[in-house]
C-alpha cells in the first residue's frame, strides 16, 4: 500500500516537471510579448518541480528498502518460526512415545494382576468338566436352532420364488382363461408351502424356549 501511494506521488511529480519544463521552454524563448521575469519565474518553477521529483524519488527508493527490510526480517522470522515448530514436533512425538511405552507397561501389569486373580480363583475340575458339558448342550442347541432358521430361510426362498412366478405368469395371463385356472391351481402349493414354514416357525420357537428354560 505504502509503495502505491510513492509510485502515485512519483507520477504526479514527473507531469509537473513535464508541464513547468514546457512553460520553461515556452517562455525562454525570445518573445515581445514574453518579459524575462516570466522566463525566471517558469525556471524557479521547474526548478522546484525537479526537486519535488527527486523527493518522491528518494522517498520510493526509501519505501522499498525497508519493504525489503521487513520481507528480509519476516523472512528470518518465518525460517525461525519453523525450526522453532519441528523442535516442538520431535519433543511431542517423544512425549507420545513415552506414554505410548507407559500404556504397554500398565497394561502389562493389569495383565499380571489379572492372572493373580484367575490363580486364586481357579474353580475345581468337577465345575470345569460341568461348565463345559453345559457349554457342549448349548452348542448343540444352537447347532439346532440355527439348522432349523436356515431351513426356513430356504423355505423362505421357495415361497417367494412361487410368489414372483405367480405374479409373472398373472401378468401375462389376464385374458387366458386356462393359465389363470392354472395359477389359481399353484395357490394350493403355495398354502401348503406356507403352512411348512409356520411348522417350522413353532418347532423352532418351542426349542428355543426349551434351551432358555433349561
């Protein structure tokens, strides 16, 4: 901003010798009409104007000096912001290091005071040999249970199946008499397929209950 109004002011200054060097040049000139006081005065003119152009000269040339001062000093500052930043960073990464080395220590010891405990609190081989059969009943259990939905998601698949069929074959059979009463015929499969599922919807519901209250 401060270069912009030097260059404004060095403009300015440059036409207003331009304009008092041709007054000079015009009353210099030997002329009736023209007295050499005007050709002294328009001299002392240009003469004033070429030292107000040297001033906004020397105040530009000031100008941008200490602009190159200051970009020189954010400069060093910059370079020293940055070293000063990595300093930082490597004492932070150190500092993460060193409780990253803190959690591994206390979670080591957590470690060990868990197996103290489960040393103290070691159940009898009767419990174990119980948990476990129960653990194997359960897996069983389960085993069953998940045969049982995966047999009813195949169900599942067959109903739907016959479903879009039904619909595809509705689609292209509004004005055929005989395709119709051969879909209304697949309605049975479907009744029957249905009841299959809810069978085994209840079968396995019966299980599940079976295993919860057991």
């Amino acid at each position: 901003m401060e270069r912009r109004v030097h260059n404004t002011a060095l403009k300015d200054s440059l036409d207003v010798v331009r304009r008092s060097f041709f007054v000079f040049e015009s009353t210099a000139r030997p002329s009736a009409t023209r007295s050499p006081e005007e050709a002294r005065s328009s001299f002392l003119h240009l003469n004033n104007a070429i030292d107000a152009l040297g001033l906004s000269f020397n105040r530009l040339v000031n100008s941008n000096r200490a602009l190159d001062l200051d970009r020189d000093r954010y400069e060093d500052l910059r370079k020293e912001s940055r070293v000063q930043s990595e300093v930082i960073s490597r004492e932070i990464d150190g500092k993460k290091a060193e409780l990253e080395e803190a959690k591994k220590v206390k979670e080591f010891y957590e470690e060990c005071e868990k197996l103290k405990e489960g040393i103290v609190q070691i159940p009898s081989c009767s419990k174990l040999t119980k948990n476990i059969q129960e653990a194997e009943v359960e897996t069983a259990t389960m085993a069953k249970h998940v045969q049982r939905m995966d047999d009813l998601n195949e169900h599942r698949k067959v109903l739907l199946d016959s479903l879009l069929v039904s619909l595809g074959e509705l689609e292209r059979s509004m004005e055929d008499p005989e395709k119709l009463n051969k879909l209304r015929a697949e309605e049975e499969l479907v009744a029957a397929i249905k009841k299959e599922v809810g069978e085994i919807v209840e079968a396995s519901k019966r299980e599940q209950e079976m295993a919860e209250a057991g």
